[in-house]
C-alpha cells in the first residue's frame, strides 16, 4: 500500500473558531478575517432551516471543519449506521477541509451519554477503535482526524501509553490526529504527567489540527490539582505557553479555538484566535520550510 | 476485563449515582478516587439537564431554575437520548411533564412544553415551499371541498384549556407580562421560511385547523367548525392558515381530492 501524506490537512495553517449561531449576524455582516470555522457535526443533522443555511452560507465564505461528538468511536458496541449514513451526507454537502472525532465512548445500550467517556488502552480496544476509524473513513469516504481525550481517571488495566495507541491508530488506519493542546494539559496536570513531554513524545508530523480551549480547576478527592475541560473561558497562560512550544516543533497547523459554555460575543473568540494566530506567523516566518516531528 | 464489561460497568456506575464507582479505576497516585469519577456523572447529567433547559425556557421560569432541575432529573433517569442528535431530545417531555405529580398544581406547563418542542422541531424541520393563496384560488370551486392539504413539515397546532400561547408570549421579554386571556388557546408553531412563527389563532379557527391537519378534505373541515361557532368564515380561516405557512405546496395543480385512485 503506497504511503499516504498523514499530516495532509487542506485547512489553512492558521488560527479558525468554534462556530455558535449566536454569532451568525456579526460574522456574515463583519467577514472577519479568521482561518476558518469549525462546527459540531451532530448539531447539523436535522433535515432544513437555519441551521444548513447557516452552513451553506458560511462554508461558501470560510474553509470548514466538521467536529463530530457523537460517534462513540471507542464504544466496544459497533457504530451506529444510521449515524454514519448522516455524517456522510453532511460532509457530502459541505465537503469540510477536516473533519474529526474523539478517542472517547459516548453511546451505550442504555442510549447517548452526551459525554466523552474514556476507555482503557489495551490490544482489545486498540483494535476495536482502529476498526471503528477504518469503517467511518470508508463510510464518508475521507480521513478522520482523531482527538487525544482530556481524562479524569486511569484505567488498572490500560496496557498501552495513550501516545503509542493513537499513533497505532494512525498508523493501522492512516488517519491523522487532532492535537487538543488543553486536554493535553489536562491529561498530564490530572495524572501526574509533563505535558511538554507529552507532546514532545506526539508523532506531530500526523497533526491535521490543534484545539486550544480554557480549563476549569478543582482538587480530587486526595486535595490534588484536577483540572476540567470546560470550553467556558479564554485559553489558560500555561496552555499557551504549551501550544507555543508544540508550534514550535510542529510549524503552522490549523488552530481552533474552542468555547461552548458561557459563549461570549464574537469578538472574544476572534481575539483569541488573533493571539493564536500570531503564534502561527511567527512560527511560519522563523520556520518557513520546516514541518519536522 | 474486556472492553464490553468496562463500559458496561462505566456507563451503570454514571446512571446510577447510588453505584459507587466501577472496579478498576485508578489514579498516579495508585488509589481510586471517587470525586474523579463524579466528574463525568456531573457532566452527563448537567449537560442533559441543560439541553433540557435551553429548549424549555419558558418551562423554566414558569417553575424556578430548582423545581426544572428536579423535573429534568425525574425524565432524565427515564429516558435517556436515543441517538446523539440532542436537539431532538425531550421531544416527549411534555408528556413526561403531564405524568409529573409534584407539577400538577401548574396545569398548563404541559402544553406550554408542547409548543416550545414544536419550536425546536420547525427550527430543523425539512424545508418546504409553503402552499400559496394563489394555488388555492386557481382551484375550479367545485373541487375546492375535496382538496385535502398536506401539513407544512415545519408546521404543528398546539391546542390547549389554557391560554398557552399568551403565557409563553408574556415570558419572551425580561419582565413578564401580566397575561389577560382565559380561557383555551391554539397554537401554529410554522416556518414557512427561515424564521419559526408562533402564531394563537383565532377560537373559531382552531378546529378548522385541526381537522385539516388531521388530513380532513376542506369541506369536511369546514362542515365540522360553522356549527361549532356560527361566525366561521371559511375564506378567512383558509387564507389566515394558508398565510401563516400551514400548509405544503400542492404538488399537482389539479389537485382536488388529492388521489383519486386512493380508495
């Protein structure tokens, strides 16, 4: 099988925001000048109205990235067909530059979670997630980039480093990967880890997008720092400073910035995105021809 | 454990919070930790609770933020989401609501819970060229009385005892308004085009629409609603409808009695 470009994102390197309707006015009347928007998948799959003129419009304007959280890809149970078949039609519709989904479980027998649960790391569930991404990227007939979770527990039997089975996943099913750079922060502040290690270990080079958001903060039950990603505030200093240094290893990728609780005006998001973007420049401008792992 | 008894155990532990936490879970530190794991049980059920609360907002400031939660929970431990889609989710809370013993002293916050599933609905609902007067009137009149119309696929008819449409009316701005009316209501929750209408319509036109709704031929319809009220007007209610984005498009112009080959 002949090599595929896993780092092959057609977003632009540059810095995008989480699309909310509430802003719909003030972006088409005020075209800001952001890399491109990113949507929730699942909040698009009723049959009309606003919501696909929305898109449609907004997708003839800015690159589009399409963000499913609701196929459950490290479910053991198999994925839902039904939800396949409309995330196919969606993105045959709009025909988004990325489209992602998460190293998570959300549905169960009992129905849809509405979270993103976590799943032990083993040589079962690894197998079990690289044939859910092979069978949604043949279902939609495009490359899945799949999300590093943010985590609040261990699981005693995880066999397997969370880094090595993402990249497993990727290398098995040529995928690419979101780098989350706040559930990274998370992850490692949650257990212990450091989180520039974290992404200095990162197969990078099959980074298609990186998510930034804020974090909340509470102590576990032993009083120890235990972070929540919230998506409710502007991105922390320290994840900054994390996606400073991971752009610096990385060069430009796609940068979205992620707020869905609490969701401020426009131009909030728009300034985050600038900071980001200026992250980027300078990563382009000191490192033009450089996109090294 | 394999991959299925994890969650398995994972997903009972989260929906039942009397479950302490599933065996197997550690932290860096070597121990369990139960408040990490309360961690994903809050968001399940906050996040349910507020997709329930974003789309029955007059729900909510009918009871009280305290008495919406303690109702969202009671619904929620019975029926969880079917699919991810969670804009269809509580589609049939107000039926949930109707069973709700502590909200019977609130008689009308089914209904209200109607209209506001209706809005939802109209807002994802399939785009549809509205059925024109002009249709209507090229009709030959002899054919008029046999013309069933199809329901705009935005469209829905809410009818209550109660005066639902001005109670959800007078909870739109900050400061509610002292609502009048009494007596029942009917509602048109339609969207004809991209904007969700909320219309009460008038008392002597809600079983017209009813009937109509309901796939009754135009005759009939009216048959039904003039011996119910004798100020009836026919021309009236049908353009009032027509106008409000109740109906579909007719697909053939020679409509009449829909399909004649039928029976």
């Amino acid at each position: 099988m002949p090599y595929e470009p896993l780092h092959a994102s057609r977003l632009p390197p540059r810095a995008g925001a989480g699309f909310k309707p509430e802003h719909y006015a003030d972006i088409v009347e005020t075209a800001p000048d952001i890399g491109f928007l990113e949507v929730h998948a699942e909040n698009y799959m009723g049959d009309g109205g606003m919501p696909h003129r929305m898109l449609a419009e907004l997708s003839a304007r800015y690159a589009l990235s399409l963000h499913g959280v609701g196929l459950s890809i490290g479910a053991a149970r198999p994925l839902d067909k039904t939800h396949l078949a409309r995330l196919r039609l969606l993105i045959d519709r709009y025909r988004p530059q990325s489209f992602s989904e998460h190293l998570a479980w959300s549905t169960h027998d009992t129905g849809f979670l509405n979270d993103l649960l976590p799943l032990p790391y083993t040589p079962e569930t690894l197998a079990r997630v690289a044939d859910h991404v092979d069978e949604v990227q043949q279902a939609t007939g495009r490359q899945l980039l799949l999300e590093n979770p943010s985590t609040y527990v261990l699981f005693e039997e995880s066999s397997i480093d969370e880094i090595e089975f993402l990249d497993a996943v990727a290398e098995r099913t040529g995928c690419g990967l979101l780098l989350d750079v706040n559930n990274v922060m998370v992850s490692a502040v949650n257990h212990g880890l450091d989180p520039f290690a974290y992404v200095d270990r990162f197969p990078l080079a099959r980074v298609g997008e990186i998510h930034l958001a804020g974090y909340d903060e509470t102590v576990d039950g032993a009083g120890e720092r235990l972070l929540i990603d919230a998506h409710g505030s502007r991105v922390r200093e320290d994840v900054f400073a994390l996606y400073r240094h991971t752009v610096g290893r990385c060069g430009a990728v796609a940068t979205l910035i992620e707020w869905d609780n609490d969701v401020p005006g426009f131009a909030v998001l728009y300034d985050e995105a600038r900071r980001a973007d200026a992250v980027l420049a300078d990563a382009a401008a000191r490192r033009p021809l450089s996109r090294s792992a | 454990m394999g991959h299925a008894a994890t969650e398995a155990a994972f997903a009972a532990a989260i929906l039942d919070p009397a479950l302490p936490p599933p065996a197997g879970l550690t932290t860096a530190r070597g121990a369990p930790d139960e408040k990490r794991f309360a961690v994903y049980r809050n968001n399940v059920a906050v996040g349910l609770r507020k997709a329930l609360a974003t789309r029955f907002r007059v729900v909510e400031r009918l009871v009280g933020e305290e008495f919406f939660a303690l109702m969202a929970r009671a619904y929620i431990a019975g029926a969880r989401p079917a699919s991810p889609l969670l804009f269809a989710y509580g589609d049939d809370f107000a039926d949930f609501i109707e069973t709700f013993a502590p909200a019977a002293s609130v008689p009308y916050l089914a209904d209200v819970a109607r209209i506001e599933a209706a809005v939802t609905r109209a807002y994802h609902a399939a785009d549809a060229a509205p059925l024109a007067i002009a249709q209507l009137a090229a009709l030959p009149p002899e054919r008029l009385a046999e013309t069933r119309l199809a329901p705009h696929p935005a469209a829905a008819m809410v009818r209550s005892r109660f005066p639902v449409g001005s109670i959800w009316q007078a909870h739109q701005s900050e400061t509610v308004a002292p609502v009048s009316a009494a007596g029942g209501e009917a509602v048109l929750v339609a969207r004809p085009g991209f904007e969700v209408g909320i219309h009460i319509l008038p008392t002597r036109d809600a079983g017209f629409a009813a009937a109509l709704f309901a796939g009754e031929m135009l005759g009939d319809a009216a048959a039904q609603a003039l011996p119910a009220d004798p100020d009836f007007d026919f021309g009236g209610a049908l353009v009032g409808l027509t106008g409000l984005g109740a109906f579909s498009v007719m697909t053939r112009m020679d409509g009449g009695g829909e399909d004649d080959g039928d029976d």
